[in-house]
C-alpha cells in the first residue's frame, strides 16, 4: 500500500477511537443520571436439570416456599404433566418475583437460571418485572445501569456532531489524493 492509503486508514481510524471516546465521556458525565435500560427476567428451570431435583424444588416452592401453584394444578393454563420443566418453570418465577428477585431467588439447588427470553408458552402467561442497577435486582420494570454506562445506539447524534463530518471529510481528501 501507499503511504497516503496507510495514512487515510490511520487518521480514519484515530477519528473514530476520538469520536468513540467524546461520545463515552458524554455519556458519563449526564448529570450522573447513567443510562436507562428496559428489560425482563424470568426464573426457569435449566434444559439439563433432572426430573427428580426438579420435582423437588417444584414441591418445596409450592409448600414451604409459598409460590402461587394454582394455574399448574389441573385443569389451570400451565398444567402439562408431561413438561416437568415448563412446570417448574413457572413455579420458579412464580418464587423468583416474589422474593426480591436475586441469584439466591432462582437457584432451587443449581437447577433454575434467570433468562431474558420469555418462557411463556400458549395460555400459559409468565408475569415478568426486573430491574438490575450495578448488577444487583431489583423490584422495578427499568434497569439503571449506573453512571458508568454509555447509550452507543445514538446514530442520530453521530450524524450531528461535527466529528462525524470531519472524518468524512478527510477521508474524502485522502481517497481523492489517492485516485490522483
């Protein structure tokens, strides 16, 4: 290559390093607020937890654990006596979202993991609600994830900014340099 092809890719690349810098210290420094992430979690059992362990925990959360096993009794839209998992599933967030919702709420002896894809299944609803700030759970619907973060998916303050268009200018100038 060229010295002034090596030299558009550097000075390309040291824009963008720049640009991704200023848009992290941005972010970092808003007020302090951080940024506000929206999700879910459910409690479910692990696709490679036993039968036998399962139906375990699924009697203690629904005894002495005191999780709501109305609708995975017969006849409710979550009973499958076949689908021990889906059963225990449901128990486990069931227990999950009544007990603070931390690793310690859905562990059920290593066999129920916490997941962000909804395991609900026909008329079987699974209510979800989480938060996470600092990594720890808590009882909202929003995740705050700390003064700390930086929102990356801000394409149309890119395009804003005058960095955006300084890196395409000189690269412009660089790719014309080189077609002379």
């Amino acid at each position: 290559m060229s010295l002034s092809v090596n030299l558009a890719f550097f000075c390309s690349f040291l824009s963008l390093i720049f640009h991704a810098l200023f848009i992290v210290v941005k972010a970092q420094n808003n007020n302090g607020n951080g940024v506000v992430v929206s999700t879910q979690l459910w409690c479910v059992a692990k696709n490679n937890a036993e039968d036998a362990p399962l139906q375990q925990a699924i009697d203690w959360a629904c005894g002495p654990g005191g999780a709501n096993c109305k609708l995975i009794q017969q006849g409710g839209p979550c009973y499958d006596p076949t689908d021990i998992q889906k059963t225990a599933s449901y128990v486990f967030n069931d227990y999950f979202l009544k007990n603070g919702m931390t690793d310690d709420s859905c562990s059920f002896d290593n066999t129920a993991a916490i997941t962000s894809l909804n395991p609900s299944y026909g008329n079987c609803k699974f209510p979800a609600s989480a938060s996470a700030s600092n990594g720890s759970f808590s009882g909202s619907t929003a995740a705050a994830m700390g003064s700390n973060s930086a929102d990356f998916s801000a394409c149309d303050k890119i395009l804003g900014t005058i960095w955006f268009w300084l890196l395409i200018t000189i690269h412009l100038f660089f790719v014309i340099l080189q077609v002379n």
